[in-house]
C-alpha cells in the first residue's frame, strides 16, 4: 500500500535487523540482528533496551508466523534475565509459543552471541489485536483526529 505506515521498517533498521532466519507456522522465529557501538553504553555494552526489544521483536514474528499478517501481537507483560553483556557484532533472538487462547499467548525467548552463548532469556504475556484496529488507531493518534 502506497500509506502504509513504514514503522515496522523503520524500528527493523533501528534495531540492526540483518535477516529472519526462521518463521515457523508452528509459533517459532528466529531473528539475526548486528548489534553496533551506537547500540551501547560505557564499556561497550549493549544498552538492555536494545536486548529485551531483539526477544521482544522475535516473539512477536513467531506470532505472526502462526497467526498471520492481519494479528498485532501487543505485550501485556515481558520479563527479561540478563546472563552475560551483549556485545557488538551479531546476535540471535529466538522466540517459541508456549501456550495460551485465542486472544491471549504465553511465550518464551532467549537471545544467543555468534557463538551460540546465552545472553539473556524472556517470558511475555501477549495479546492478539485486529491489525485493521490497531493501525486504525495509530493512524488517528497521529493526525490528532
């Protein structure tokens, strides 16, 4: 579509997304991103926010793997344990239904180094939204209708 929004594009360029590597219609993704020095804080380390948003984006796409293009999976909660710093260069976000309705998902995530190392791992609640609805309502929110 000629007005769709590009903020899916633009947050893809934003967190360094290199490639989808799987999207399983089973609820399975897994998401290649290149983590930059402009991506971290003292001493080289990526800001958190870029590591919760990696799993936060992969379960999302396994989401939409099974559910399809016209769900928006919308985070009712998310927690995130961090295991060692992520560092630049590439990461992997990997991200698995583990349960739940026809509205509401649990899922899980983890987020690995090149060499396979666990960075961090997630749990999130999430709810399936109307795409039709949801973009609605950011197109009205933006021009103040």
């Amino acid at each position: 579509m000629a007005d769709e929004p590009t903020f899916a594009n633009d947050l893809n360029t934003t967190f360094g997304l290199v490639r989808r590597i799987e999207m399983n219609p089973e609820g399975r993704a897994i998401l290649e991103y290149e983590a930059g020095m402009h991506m971290c804080h003292s001493g080289g380390v990526v800001q958190g926010g870029f590591v919760t948003g990696w799993i936060d984006a992969a379960m999302a796409h396994a989401l939409i793997a099974k559910h399809g293009e016209g769900i928006v999976p919308m985070s009712l909660e998310l927690k995130v344990s961090f295991f060692a710093s992520a560092r630049p260069g590439r990461v992997f976000a990997e991200a698995w239904i583990e349960g739940g309705g026809k509205s509401t998902v649990f899922m899980e995530g983890r987020l690995s180094d090149s060499a396979g190392k666990v960075l961090a791992k997630a749990t999130s609640t999430l709810r399936l939204m109307d795409r039709t609805r949801v973009e609605g309502a950011a197109r009205a929110a933006a021009t103040g209708a």
